[in-house]
C-alpha cells in the first residue's frame, strides 16, 4: 500500500468489519533493522525494512494497493508477537 511516497504494509485482519482506518506497518529503505522485528521485503527490486516500531494507523481513503504482501504474512505476524509481547 502506498501513502504519498511511503509504502506500507496493511496489517489489519480481514476478519473485522470494514473500517474507515487501517493498522499499518511502513517500509523503509534506510532504518535500522534489528533481527526478528524487522523483516526485509522485497518490492518491485528494492528490499525494504519493515519498521515495526513505527506501526500506525492510516485513513483507508489514502492507501492504494501496489501489490501484495501475503508471501510474506509468517514474517509480518513474527515481527508484530515481537512488537507486542516480546516473543
């Protein structure tokens, strides 16, 4: 998903009902990544960190969809029990 030049990674289940807002997960190309929370994906060439630590919410309305990160759920689930409850 993109929000102006930032792409980020919506983390919100499918399970809840539609909401005007999203849990998302930003990718960066230059943060400091520490091993088991910052998993590096790979979009359109580039590896990007995904910043944990910088987990937020985004108006739905803004997000466009540039491709998906379902490849890489294991990953992105990890990384949030990580960010949560340290394990």
């Amino acid at each position: 998903m993109g929000f102006g030049d930032v792409l980020m990674v919506v983390v919100g289940s499918d399970l809840l009902a539609p909401d005007p807002a999203v849990v998302v997960i930003p990718l960066l190309c230059d943060y400091s990544a520490v091993p088991r929370l910052n998993p590096l994906i790979r979009v359109c060439g580039a590896e990007l960190v995904l910043a944990a630590r910088l987990i937020s919410a985004a108006r739905r309305a803004r997000l466009r969809r540039v491709r998906s990160a379902v490849d890489n759920g294991d990953e992105i689930t990890r990384e949030t029990d990580v960010l949560m409850v340290g394990v």
